[in-house]
C-alpha cells in the first residue's frame, strides 16, 4: 500500500479549512480522508480517527479535548465538523472504573462529556482513544493486518510480519472493555508505536497527522508483503483456483493498479486464466444471473404482516467478477467461504454466516427455485439456532433479525449481495468482495481462516449501536422498491421517474436510446446517486423488452413496480388515415403494452412477491377527440389490456392500475414528445399561440387546473404505496373532466 500523502494537497486542506476550524483539525480531516479513500483499510463508515486538542470554554479557558470522529460518519467525505469534541480528562480516566459500562451506559456518559450537547454521539471507541498516547490516532480495519489476525496462531503472524514496536491484544469487545485492556497493555510496553487487535484491526498513533497516517501506512504495507511471500510459497498447497490478491504485492512494490483496486477487483487475471478451468463467459454470467436473481430476491423478501404491502423487500446485487468465480469454484472453497466476516462491524450487512448454493440448474427455474429455497431455509434454521443459544446476550427489548441471509454465494455465479436498499445491497457487496479476497488469499497460502468466535459474533451483531446505525430516519415510502418505467425520456415519463426517485424508488429508466434518455440519466443519477439505472429497451421487440428487464434483474436483483407509459401520438381525422400511421400508433400503444404486460408477469411470477403496474393512460379513452382517432382507438386497447391484466395478475398480489392524465406540456426543459406532435395542429385548428391553447386545455377543467408531469408522478405514487386496496381502477390527473369521467 502506498502513501497518499500530498503536500500540496495537504496545503490545500489548510486553506480551505484551518480559518475554520484550525490547522490541526484541517490536517486531521486530510489524512482520514486518506484513510477512507482506501477499501482495503476501512469501508462505509468503518473505523475511526481522533486528535487532542482542546477547546475554550465559557470563560476563556482551554479545556483539553478529544475531537473524535462521530458515530456512523464516513473517513471517506468526513468534514473538520465530523469530529465531535469531548471533555478528554473525565473520559481518560474510564480505564479505573472496574466495571465494563454497557453501550448505552457509555453512550449516555460520553454524551454527557460532549463539549457541545448538541453535537451527534462520538464513535464507540473514544474511550480507546483518550488512553492512546499521540496526538493524532489512526484506526482500520485493515485487510491485510485481518488476514493475519484471523487463523490460528494469528498474534505470531502478525508480530513476524509487523515486527518490534506492535503490541498485539486478543479479541476485546470494543468501547469501555477495549479501552481498559488497551491501558493496560500500554502499561506493560509503554515503548508500543501501534497496536493490532485480534479479528478487529490497526491503531496507530503519532504527533502528527502525517506520522501517524504514515505508520498505518508501512505497516499494512509490511503486513502485504508477508502475505505476498507466503501466498508465493503456498502455491500449489492452496489448490489450482485460489489467488492471493497480494501474490504480486512484491512486483509491484506493494502498489496496486488502479483498476485493482476497487472492491472485488483483484487483478491477476492472466494468472488465474491458466490455473483454473473455463470461467463462464460473461454473456453466460448475465444470462444465469438474469435468470436466478429473481427468485432468490423473492425469496430474501421477508413478511411484513401488511396485508397492503405483504413483503419487507430487498435490493440484490451482485459480485461477479473473474476472481470471485475462480474461488468458488476451486475444491475446498465452501469450507473456507462459509466462515465469519473479517471484523465484527461488518456483521450488522453481512450476517454471521453467508449461504453456499452449489449445483443451481440455471436453465430449470422450478429445480433452481426449490434449490435456493433449501439452501435459505436451512439457513434460517441454524441462524434461529445461533439465536436461541445466544439469547441471554439479546439486548433488553431487541428482536432478533429476520432470519434470512445477506450473502448468497453461488458457484459458476458469484456472490449475490442483499440490503433493505440499494446502497445497504452496495455495501453489504463491497464488503463481501474484500472478506471473499482475504479468504481467497488464506486457500492459496494455504493457511486456515479463523473468524471471531460464535458468542461474540453475536455481542456485535446484536450491540445496541450497532442497531442504531441500521435505525436511520425514517425510509421514504418505496425504499427497496424498484421500478421500471418505459419512455422514461418523454415529459410524462420523467415526472414519473422523478417522482418515483423521489419516494426513495430505484427506478430503471428505459426508452429508446439516444441523448434524451442520456441526459435524464445524468439529472436523476446527481440527485438520487445509486438508485438510477438507464437501458435502452423497444417496446415493440420483444427481444428488447426481455434484455431490458433482464437488465434490471441483474442491476438490483428484481422489478416491483413497472409503469407502463411509452406512447405516441398522431393527428388525423378518420377520413384522411394513413394507414401506416395507424400502424405505428398500435406497434407502440398497443403491442408495446402488451410486451411490457407479458414481460412484467413473467418477472413477478418468478419473484413471487407480488407488485404494481401503472398504466399511463389517458382521458381520451373516456372522451376521445376528432382527429385524435389512432391515439384514442390504441391508448383505449392498451386500457383495456391493463384492465385483463388486473384480472389475471391478482392471484399474484399484482396490481394494475392506470392514470388518465389530460394534455402535459412539458417537463422542465423536456417538452412531451406527444405534444410535439399535436400541439401545432391543435393550435393551427384553434387560433392559438402556445400559451393560448396551454390556457384552452387549463380552461376546459372544473378545477382550472394546469395539468404537470408532477401530478401523473404523484398518482403513480399514489397506486405504488398502495395506500388503498385497489386494483383495475382509472385515477384521473386532470383538474376534472365530466364527461371523461370512467364510466
Ligand atoms: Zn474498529
């Protein structure tokens, strides 16, 4: 691993943030940047960072402070305002008290030596780190150190790699229990530069952000280099497959490509390509990942007990890559896989334990369906199992977990990442891409994997504050839903996928492709990061409609809500059809519809926990215009289809719905493409400039209401949180039409 230090950047740093907060603080939050910008030391929101300083009380006095990263704060984006100061002499002294202080005693106490009562909670290991000597305090969770810390005989790998100078403490719950045994082991070797804790991580110390930044630096390096000579001296012993992500840790003076560096990337595929049989190839992947994701999806959904909203959904996303296939697939991987996390805080994303799924017959969805549902269920068993031996550990008033895994690992696949949101799947898949590496590098050194012990695996799945950092504020209406819309581009289309995002939806964005369906990607992706996904999809083909789909699958695992909304428009009296026009309209309004019905059924059926169709309809179904013939006759078709669809999809909890919008404009900048082809006509037949027959059609309504993108947007939220047992119902969006009124 390679400095990143900048003097330069450093300096930087000064400027923008010292007038604020000061140096020391700005050079503090430099280097814990530089911490978080590393996967391999510490992933959303692991570890943590302090320094002694002080602050001025209220009559001018300097009062000795730790400013210590808050609880749940990020390394990689943490601002001078993310260290939270607290009073450092009255928390010095928590070592003494004889008895450990459970986390809400803690969290209480330190809340109470805050500097700022309104400042949010300080990390669980503040207490660590107001008896750690050095100003400046730097804590991973390093890869590397864990991959030493976590086999058998772990304190003597990890005192030859580090060497002199690294005092080594067993396994100690972290905060109060840590903090006592730290002080004690600094009693002991006073002269110690850093400290490594068993199955835990680094701490390093020093007087300066750099020095200290710097020694976590050479000693993960150090830490890689012993990997890297014993994964060398391992081959072959490990078994043809296995490949240490450090093997060339020495070629390439510790340093990775970048390329390698992002989670579940471990480079050396050159190597591995002639080690191990045929990897499937990449269409292959997609296609049995397409196919599985579905039903296992489903089958992680747990039961709410809302008969409106029968199921606790979860987003799934996959790890895939070369790496990670070649090690699932090599003989004696299952032992190795199916074993605990590196360090205790991944457990709240990963659970205990991942499940192993082999021999999934990818081309028969029935075997394939009852394999994974075996594979879950046992699971679910031994984890009701390690609950019940572990239930005296159960915080007063704390259920346990749904019983169901996070980490579904599937030879010939990969590994299938699961979260109650998108970024919980993305998480719970970056750390599962480090855990996979470390493991991997174990088989191929041919040394033994020993995570944390059972009861203590279940202390930290089940701590208090770690349960806080899964209670965030309340989730939006559709978090963990994900939606597809088709003619996302259109006005009407963006609204809805706008409005979708806004409620907390992943929404896949389909239209024909082009900049259009470009651009709103960029808008959407800036505000909602992570939850926006484009993919070209023709309604009219049915190969494009499936790939779309397919597409999504395999992005988050699934689709719970499709919107059917792709649409043209044509004007022309009856008289005068083109007949090829006419065509063009049923190609898109109605064969459209029915392709995206047909698709959407097939996907629900195979994921099994019901889900919503909304139709963008349209109130010329109800009260068609002349000269608007194509549109009526096929929007009136498509209706009709979504109302068969009702009746068909209801034994499945699917429910299909539509919105019957009068004229939009626009949305934003985005003009509606059908209005594009009716407006100058209809302006042309009536004498109106633009914001004239805008006026017309706000006129003709009871409510005098202009109809927006926003308003079909919000009808569509309306029908997907399903706030009322409805199915097979038309909701107008136009300011109230009598005689288009259903009937
Ligand atoms: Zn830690």
């Amino acid at each position: 691993m390679h400095s990143r230090w900048s003097d330069a950047e450093a300096a930087r740093c000064v400027e923008r943030w010292a007038p604020r907060r000061g140096e020391a603080l700005a050079l503090r939050t430099y280097t814990s940047r530089l911490l978080g910008a590393e996967p391999d030391l510490v992933l959303h929101g692991g570890g943590n960072t302090s320094l002694e300083g002080s602050v001025r009380d209220l009559f001018g006095e300097e009062v000795p402070a730790l400013l210590i990263k808050a609880s749940g704060g990020d390394l990689a984006s943490i601002e001078p305002e993310g260290h939270v100061a607290v009073r450092l002499e009255p928390l010095r002294r928590w070592p003494e008290l004889a008895a450990d202080l459970d986390d809400e005693t803690a969290e209480r106490e330190m809340r109470a030596l805050l500097v700022d009562p309104g400042a949010p909670t300080p990390s669980i290991e503040a207490p660590v780190h107001a008896v750690l000597p050095g100003r400046y305090v730097d804590h991973t969770h390093a890869d590397a150190v864990l991959a030493l810390t976590n086999r058998p005989g772990g304190e003597e790998a990890v005192r030859a790699a580090l060497g002199d100078g690294v005092a080594v403490l067993p396994y100690v719950t972290p905060g109060h229990p840590l903090a006592k045994a730290v002080a004690a082991a600094l009693a002991e070797e006073p002269g110690a530069r850093a400290m490594v804790w068993m199955h835990h991580g680094l701490v390093t110390w020093g007087g300066t952000a750099r020095e200290s930044y710097e020694l976590t630096i050479e000693l993960v390096s150090r830490a890689e280099a012993a990997l890297a000579a014993e994964a060398r001296a391992g081959r072959g012993r490990g078994g043809a497959g296995f490949v240490s992500r450090w093997s060339a840790a020495e070629r390439t003076g510790g340093r990775r490509a970048p390329e390698e560096a992002s989670p579940g990337r471990t480079g050396e595929s050159a190597e591995t390509a002639t080690e191990v049989g045929p990897v499937p190839s990449l269409a292959e992947i997609d296609r049995r990942l397409a196919a599985a994701a579905p039903v296992l999806r489903g089958l992680l959904a747990s039961p709410s007990g809302d008969p409106d909203r029968p199921w606790r959904r979860v987003v799934v996303r996959a790890l895939t890559d070369p790496a990670v296939l070649a090690f699932l697939d090599a003989p004696g991987a299952r032992e190795l896989a199916v074993s605990p996390p590196l360090t205790g805080d991944h457990l709240i994303r990963t659970r205990p334990l991942p499940v192993w799924v082999d021999g999934l017959p990818f081309d028969d969805p029935d075997r394939m369906r009852e394999r994974l549902a075996a594979a879950v269920d046992a699971w679910a068993g031994d984890y009701r199992a390690y609950v019940e031996r572990h239930r005296r550990l159960l915080p007063p008033g704390a259920e346990p977990f749904d019983p169901r895994p996070r980490v579904v690992l599937v030879p010939g696949l990969g590994a299938l990442c699961a979260g109650t949101t998108c970024r919980e799947a993305e998480i719970a898949r970056d750390i599962a891409a480090q855990t996979l590496a470390v493991k991997a590098h174990c088989a191929a050194a041919g040394v033994a994997y020993r995570g944390l012990a059972d009861e203590h695996l279940f202390a930290m799945e089940y701590r208090p504050l770690q349960l806080a950092k899964l209670r965030r504020a309340a989730e939006p209406p559709l978090a963990g839903t994900v939606a597809l819309v088709t003619g996302a581009a259109g006005a009407i289309g963006a609204g809805v996928s706008e409005a979708l995002a806004d409620a907390g939806a992943a929404v896949a964005l389909t239209d024909l492709a082009g900049e259009a369906l470009d651009d709103l990607e960029r808008d959407l992706r800036d505000r909602f990061p992570g939850r926006i996904l484009a993919t070209p999809l023709d309604v009219t083909a049915p190969a494009s409609v499936a790939a779309g789909f397919a597409a999504v699958a395999r992005a988050w695992g699934g689709i719970d809500l499709v919107v059917v909304n792709a649409g043209l428009a044509h004007v022309s009296t009856l008289e005068e059809m083109d007949p090829e026009a006419f065509r063009r309209l049923e190609r898109v309004n109605v064969e459209g519809t029915l392709l995206v019905l047909r698709e959407a059924a097939r996907l629900l059926r195979r994921q099994g926990t019901g889900g919503d169709v909304v139709l963008v309809s349209t109130k010329n179904v109800f009260s068609p215009g002349a000269s608007f013939g194509a549109y009526s006759a096929t929007k009136a078709a498509a209706h009709q289809l979504a109302r068969i669809a009702s009746l068909e999809l209801a034994p499945l909890d699917v429910r299909v719905n539509m919105v019957a919008p009068d004229a939009v404009f626009g949305h934003g900048d985005r003009r509606s493409g059908l209005w594009a082809a009716v407006g100058p006509d209809r302006m042309r037949a009536r004498g109106l400039d633009e914001a004239g027959l805008e006026a017309y059609y706000r006129d003709r309504n009871l409510l005098k209401a202009r109809v927006t993108a926003h308003h079909v947007g919000r009808a569509v939220v309306f029908f997907a949180t399903r706030q009322t047992p409805t199915t097979g119902a038309t909701l107008p969006v136009d300011g109230g039409l009598p005689d288009a009124t259903p009937r």
